[in-house]
C-alpha cells in the first residue's frame, strides 16, 4: 500500500508540471502514470469484497451459484465505482484549482477501464453459465498447473490423473483478480463441460471460476469434427470450443 500511495505521490507531483512554461514536457510522464493508476485502482474498486462468513458459494452444491455470486458483487461494485469517479470530477469543478488537475486523468481512466473491466467480466460470467447449465459438474480430483501461459493469459493446465488425461485447456479466472488463485487446485475442482471442446471449472474452497478453453485447439479439431453429432451439438448449445465445426 505504501508503494502505490508513494508512486500516487510522484505521479501527482510530475503532472502538476503541467502548470509551468518551461518544465511541460516533465507531466507527461506523470498524466500517464495517473491514468495508469485509475486503471488499477477500478480493478482494485471492483475487486474488493466483504469477507466470506459462509461457505464459498462453490462449495454449496449449487453450480450457478459461484457466477451468481461474483455477478452480484459486480453489479454492487460498480456504483461505488461510480460514486468514486463522480466525487473526483465533482472535486475538480467545484474546487477549481489548477492543483487538483492531475485527478482528472485518473478519474477517466478509473471510469473507462473499470467500465470495460465489469462489461467484460458481465459476459465472461454469462458464457460460463451457459456452460454450467448445459453439462453436470464432475469432480476432477487432480488438476495440473502446467506453466503459465505466454502473455499472461492464463494458465495452461490439465485434468485428470494417469492414463485419464485431458487434453491441455487454457485456464483464465473469471470475474474478478485474485492473485495466485492456481495454489487453490491443488485439492482438485469441479468440471463442467467436454474436456475435448473445454468447459468451466469451479474452484473449491475460493469462490473462483475459470473458464478452461482447450489449448491445443487446431491439433484437435479432426478428433471435435469425428465426435458424435449430439456431443458437437450439445458444445455448440454451450457456447464452448467451436461446437459446431
């Protein structure tokens, strides 16, 4: 936290730059640090949640619940998002001082990205219950964390245990950041899906959804085109691993 509000400081400082004739060029580095900082701080807005006093909701036996549960800590999130944003603007055009400019990056980014941020987690959230209601869950007891992927996109993983295994499925966490959320695999989780066209997985124990898309997918669209048409069709209906090829 000392950091950030330490790197807040700075950022603030540099972009009051601004205000001068000959050091302008000096801001710039600062206006793009307040709008580097928004961006985190709506993560940070839409991450928060109240402490978990119950069972998870993926411990509940109810395979929607989990997504309905981070739906509605978006949708209680986002408001207070919102209301930040709003204070902020509020601030800058009452008050009117030139000191209080470098807010005006930082709330922009903070509305722009914590906007696109919720309406993309909205629809990832969507497509995994698409999913969850399509396929029954089915306990992998093993899921293994093969490596990080390249980019940061995710983890590469795959379930199963001995000659049982699936093929390799990118796994992204769905809903909101929560850093190290592979440590909690290590029970196992909750599949829901066909392992040949992905699916979703429910992890036990965190409240976390990842959505699980097959990694290797041009190696295996001959063996998606040879299944059966009901398991094709049954994909396609759930939205995951090009169905209907």
């Amino acid at each position: 936290m000392a950091f950030w509000g330490g790197l807040f400081v700075l950022c603030y400082a540099l972009t009051l730059f601004v205000l001068t004739d000959g050091w302008f060029l000096l801001a710039m580095p600062g206006i793009i640090g307040m709008a580097v900082l928004g961006s985190f701080a709506s993560t940070a807005l839409l991450d928060a949640r109240p402490p978990v006093t119950g069972p998870w909701p993926t411990d509940t036996g109810e395979p929607l619940a989990p997504v309905a549960e981070l739906r509605s800590a978006l949708l209680k999130r986002y408001p207070v998002l919102l209301a930040v944003v709003a204070a902020l603007v509020a601030a800058v055009v009452l008050v009117q001082s030139d000191y209080l400019i470098p807010l005006a990056p930082f709330a922009m980014m903070t509305l722009v990205f914590g906007s696109y941020t919720c309406l993309g987690r909205l629809v990832a959230l969507r497509r995994c219950g698409r999913v969850l209601e399509a396929y029954p869950l089915v306990l992998q007891e093993r899921v293994q964390v093969l490596n990080r992927a390249s980019g940061g996109r995710g983890h590469i993983l795959r379930l199963g245990r001995g000659d049982e295994k699936s093929p390799k499925l990118l796994g992204r966490q769905v809903g909101r950041s929560q850093p190290n959320w592979t440590g909690n695999l290590s029970q196992g989780a909750w599949f829901a899906g066909d392992q040949l066209f992905g699916g979703v997985l429910l992890v036990p124990g965190s409240g976390g959804v990842v959505w699980a898309a097959p990694n290797d997918g041009p190696a295996l669209l001959t063996e998606r085109q040879a299944a059966a048409p009901e398991r094709r069709d049954r994909a396609k209906r759930a939205g995951i691993g090009g169905g209907g090829q």
